[in-house]
C-alpha cells in the first residue's frame, strides 16, 4: 500500500479545513459578533440564554417586516426570502436550546413562558406576511416555499414548546409533593 507524502496530506488538510471550518460557522451565521458575545455569556445561565434566543428571533422579524414596508427597496422578494431563512436559522438554535436545557433537566418554565408568547407573535406576523404574499403573487414566488417552512417550524415549536411546559409544570408539582412533610 503507498502512503502520500506528508506534503500531500498537508496539502489535503488545508484544503479540507476550511470547508470544515466554514460549515462548522454557518450555524451562528445570522448572528452579529455582539450577539454572539452575549449567548457566549450566557451558556450556563438557561433563563437568560433563552431570553436572548427570543429578543434577537424578534429582532430579525422586526428587520424583515421594516425592509417590506421600505419603499427604496427594489429586490423584496429576494430579501423576504434570505431574511426569513435568517429568523429560521436563529429559531432553530433557540429550539436546540429549549431542548438541551430541557434535557438537562433544567427548570425553565420561566423563560418557556416568553418563548411561547414570541411563538404567538411569531405565528400572527408569519400569517399576516403569507396573506401580504396573496396580493403581490409574483414577488411571493420567491419566497413562498421558505416562508411556508418558517410558518411550519414555528407551528411545530410553539406546540413542542407548550407541551414542555406543561410536562415542567407537572413535574415541579410531583417534586413539591415529595418535598412537602
């Protein structure tokens, strides 16, 4: 059997790398430096980690209902798109996050209730974009797939996330019992 080089395994490495190392970033992507510095802070603290997760998913919603109602923006079916795949990236990381805290047995009733009111909020603002995309069908077909998505995952969490609650809550009543004399 012939082995390459160490110059050619060298050579492989640093192409490789890079590939790795760029697929390995793209889950913080929609990210800002200063957000990210902020959940770094926050990776131990689940209240205030998942506080942060919801604040900057409404942000990116914000960002993309005030792109839509600029008028100077020419390519709004296109940015619609990109920015919703940018608030489902972020919304993902929030739903790994409710579910690893989740299985660390953390108690986050506390911060589950706000995710579940941003899901609300969410869900009425996705809807209301949907049937904006019914009255201008051309621009909307470049982003009625993703937003269909978005709306789904949303869907989907809002309903996990109650059901985890509600399971918190069951079980923080069964551990006062236990505690009680």
């Amino acid at each position: 059997m012939i082995f390459p080089s160490p110059f050619v395994r060298i050579c492989v490495f640093l192409f490789c790398f890079p590939a790795a190392f760029s697929s390995a970033q793209g889950r913080h992507a929609s990210l800002t430096p200063a957000e990210a510095d902020q959940l770094r802070d926050t990776a131990m603290e689940p209240d205030q980690r998942l506080k942060l997760f919801v604040k900057f998913t409404r942000a990116r919603l914000a960002s993309l209902e005030q792109m839509r109602s600029d008028p100077k923006v020419t390519d709004r079916g296109k940015q619609t798109h990109d920015q919703l795949e940018e608030f489902l990236a972020l919304y993902d990381e929030l739903n790994d996050n409710v579910d690893t805290y989740a299985g660390r047995k953390n108690d986050i009733r506390k911060p589950l209730k706000a995710v579940i009111e941003a899901d609300t909020e969410f869900q009425a603002k996705l809807r209301a974009l949907k049937d904006a995309a019914g009255i201008q069908e051309a621009e909307a077909k470049q982003y009625e797939f993703v937003l269909s998505n978005v709306i789904d995952a949303v869907d989907s969490g809002a309903d996990d996330h109650r059901k985890l609650l509600a399971e918190e809550e069951e079980a923080a009543k069964h551990k006062k019992k236990k505690a009680s004399p």
